[in-house]
C-alpha cells in the first residue's frame, strides 16, 4: 500500500484562538482541469513508454549503478539508463502520498498532497529591486529581509529562498541561506544546497532549531529543492550527489525538472508533459530505490521558449496551462506536487506583472497544486525580485485562495428568508443581520488594491499600486523583527556555523 508516514501529524496545534482566516493556505483545489482523465492517462502511459524506449542519460556513478543493481537495462557506451514500467509502478507504490513541511508555528504547517493549495516565494533571483528603487546584485542580508517582510505577509505561506546570495563565498552560502530564511520567518523555509558536504550542518541545525532528532524527524522545519536533471532526461551527476546526501540524512526533498517547450523539449504541451513525467518518474524510481517512502515531492516547472527569440518566458497562458495539467498528473500518480506561477517576464511591478501573475497563479491553485512556488516577488522570468512585489502578490495570492475556496451552499446560505426579509421587511440587505455576520468570513479585503473613490484616493496622495506597496513594505520591515530563534540556540548556531548576517542587521536601527 502507499504509504502516508505523517498523516497522524496534519495540522497538528493549530492555532484555535484566532479567528479562522477567510481564504488560508491548504484549501482544496482541483477544480480546473486543462487535461481530460484519458488525456492525463495518456501522458503517464506515453512518459513510461519514453523510459523503456529512451531512458535516461546516466554517467558511470553510483546513481548508475542502484539502477543496475535494481534490475534497469543499462547501455554503457551510450550512458542510458532503461527503466522497466513495472519498475516505476513499485516506485508509485511505495512512494510517499503525503509530505508534510512543518512551519515553526503548526498554524503554518504545509500538508502537501491532494488538491491542497500553498502559494509561497521561490527562485534563485540575482538581482533585486530595492524600495529605494535602485536597481542591484542580490545579498545575503536580502534572504533574511525579505523573509522577515513575507513573516508578516498572510498569503504567501512558505519561504523558499529567493535570491542567490551573491557576497557569500561556496564554503559558506549553504548554511548561511537557510539560517537568513530560519531566523527571518517562523514559516517553513526551503532552499537548495550547492555541496554534499554541507547537509550534515544543515540536517544539525534543523535538529537545533526542532528540538532534537526525533523531533525533526516528525516536524522538518527545513527542507530541499533539488534540480537533478537536465532536460532532456539527462541526470547532472554534480547534483546528484547532493541529492545523495538529502536523502541519506532523511530530509524532505523536491526533485525538480523545469524543460522549456520548444527548446529542451517538444514544442508540442502535451509533449512537454510526457517528458516532465518521465524525468519525474525516473526520480521517484531512483530516490525510493535509496530509501523507500522517503518524503519526496515532484517537482514540475514546465516553461516555454518564445519560438520567435529563442528566450525563456514564464508569464504565458502556456506556462499556466502546462502547471496546471502537473497538477492533474501529479494527482492522478496521488504524489505531493511542487510547481510554479508568477514568474512573471515584466522587468517592474507594473501592470503586465499583474496580469501574468494573476493569469498563472490562478491556474495553478485552481487546478490544485500542492506548493505552488514563485508566486511572490519574481519578476523578469527569474532574474529580479522586488521588495514591493511581495506586497502586491500577498493581495493577488488571497484572492486566488478565495476563488479556490469556492461559495458554499447550504441552507443559510441560499438566503431564502433574507431575500424575503429585504423585499417585505427592512428594503435592503446592506443592514441585514446576515450582511453583518458574514462580513468577515464571506469576503476577502484586499491590503493595498485601493477601492476608495477617486475623491478620497486624491485626498490621500493619488499613490499607484506600487507606490502603495512600497509604503506598505516600508512600514513592515521598519518595525517587524521576529525573534523565532530563541537566543541561546541562536548563540549555539553561531558558535558552530560560520554565520556571516551580524546580529545587528537583526534589529532596529
């Protein structure tokens, strides 16, 4: 049977005191669906039929050989692995349905597997837009303010590290990028790793901050993304090897593949699907060989090239398509899912950002993605982030939860004896009893999208929508220094870890 190793710790403590938020961040999706059940059907069986046919490119390495010794054909002059479809039908039973990602709070816990929906950060960005509005090469200190203004920030629910820290040498960037994110956010935090060698540190330090080994074990409270191919269904041994090292020290991985339609694969959308299938399927082949039921969770960024330029583009109607089908592969395999919106092309926070955030997000939580990544803060197809993007995404990522959420029917709700109390009785429903009750559970209310009229707007200082946002992130991270490292594990981590941010980046002024 497949296996749910977390599924007794859903949810657990959440918080009960505070009133249930309107749209959170777990709601079922799945309503969308851009593949029929026999054309999601179709693809699964044609991405098997690709790696019996075709394979895998797989240099000699150790990944080779579990492939050899798990019975796959391998021809070594041609550096292809062959893996049988009753070899990937094991794999799927065996695998993990769910995964939990544990935030530090449990209100902020991720249960990913389903149609459950978590909208967060993402990216590997090198250059940021500062509120300032300079424009710059990404640092370190970056990490650790954006995640204290994301902290704040209601619908963005996870922190996968956003930018590169580019003033941070190798021996150092791996634990220096998670400790920004763990002391910025009380959220689950994600990065990658770029060495082998530093997951031990890493795994030690989620045990500091969880609590212990066994408390990591049932609560990670960090955890990977791993890009282990390159597309065409070839592995990058480099990357391998450090996915390797994640999975022996037993933490929570993404194996993420990201082909661009029309450049490292078919032109054709469906094509792009059954090769993002097949490089999937050979992953959860592959990890489970190591370590059945490990908490592994597919990873599919499917993109497209713009046949006219040859460029990357992540803001089209065909990048929320092919996001939106994963999620109908990935339910149907019932595997927890990872993927994308929001990477948006635009170079600024302006109104063509809006529209392909709004367009792409949309139709990934809709569809019911799991952990739907980069919908906060991205902007030009991966290479910028801007400090008051996040503010302006928090707002479109609450309404898409809203539309996710769906109207409820029942009883109350078809409002028979309202409408005939408002037409008989009182003459409007804006002083009904129900308008008040429901005020604050029905609907959503926007942070910055301004619903004033024009008169008081002008009143106001006549500010756009990222002038607005600026304010806003100015205002957060003036004043919105979370202590979610206790001091006495904080001076333990930097007594063992090379931590580079000083603790007075940590603090007001």
């Amino acid at each position: 049977m497949p296996r749910d190793p977390q599924a007794s710790r859903r949810r657990a403590g959440r918080d009960k005191q505070s009133p249930p938020p309107v749209a959170p961040g777990g709601l079922e999706g799945g309503r969308f669906k851009p593949l029929t059940e026999p054309g999601v059907a179709r693809i699964i069986d044609a991405a098997k039929e690709v790696l019996e046919r075709t394979g895998i490119e797989v240099m000699p390495s150790p990944c080779r050989e579990v492939f050899r010794q798990a019975g796959c054909p391998v021809d070594g002059d041609a550096n292809r692995v062959f893996i049988p479809a009753k070899r990937v039908d094991w794999a799927l039973g065996v695998a993990a349905n769910t995964v939990l990602l544990a935030g530090r709070k449990p209100r902020h816990d991720l249960d990913l597997g389903g149609t459950r929906v978590y909208m967060g950060t993402g990216g590997q960005a090198v250059n940021v837009i500062g509120l300032d509005g300079a424009y710059r090469q990404s640092v370190l200190a970056d990490n650790y303010h954006i995640g204290r203004l994301v902290d704040r920030l209601e619908h963005i629910h996870f922190y996968c590290r956003p930018v590169v820290s580019r003033d941070v040498g190798m021996d150092d960037i791996d634990v220096n990028q998670f400790y920004a994110g763990l002391a910025a956010t009380s959220k689950h935090v994600m990065a990658n790793a770029y060495a082998p060698h530093s997951l031990p540190a890493l795994r030690r330090m989620g045990e500091m901050l969880a609590g212990g080994a066994a408390a990591f074990d049932a609560r990670p409270v960090l955890s990977f993304t791993n890009c282990w191919t390159v597309s065409p269904l070839r592995y990058a041994t480099e990357t391998v090897e450090i996915l390797d090292a994640i999975v022996a020290h037993k933490m929570p991985v993404v194996i993420s593949s990201a082909p661009q339609a029309g450049a490292t694969a078919p032109a054709a959308l469906a094509g792009t699907l059954v090769q993002i299938t097949a490089e999937q399927l050979s992953g959860f082949v592959y990890v489970n060989l190591l370590n059945e039921g490990h908490p592994l969770i597919m990873g599919c960024v499917p993109a497209q090239a713009d046949l006219r330029t040859g460029s990357f583009t992540g803001g089209s109607g065909e990048f929320a398509l092919m996001n939106a089908a994963c999620a109908q592969i990935a339910q149907a395999l019932n595997l927890p899912l990872y993927n994308s919106s929001g990477i948006a092309d635009a170079k600024l926070p302006d109104v063509q950002a809006g529209a392909e955030k709004g367009i792409t997000t949309l139709a990934a939580a809709l569809a019911g993605s799991n952990f739907v990544h980069h919908s906060a803060g991205m902007l030009e197809s991966l290479m910028t982030v801007a400090y008051e993007q996040y503010v302006i995404d928090n707002d479109i990522n609450g309404a898409v939860m809203r539309m996710v959420r769906g109207i409820e029917v029942t009883d109350e709700t078809l409002s028979i004896g309202v409408i005939d109390d408002a037409c008989t009785g009182a003459g409007h429903f804006l002083g009904h009893p129900q308008t008040l009750a429901l005020m604050n559970s029905e609907y959503l209310y926007p942070e910055i999208m301004d619903r004033r009229s024009r008169d008081d707007w002008q009143a106001e200082g006549a500010m756009d929508i990222r002038d607005a946002a600026r304010a806003a992130a100015a205002r957060i991270l003036a004043e919105h220094y979370p202590r979610v490292i206790p001091p006495g594990v904080d001076a333990e981590l930097r007594r063992q870890f090379n931590i580079l941010l000083p603790e007075s980046e940590m603090r007001a002024g």
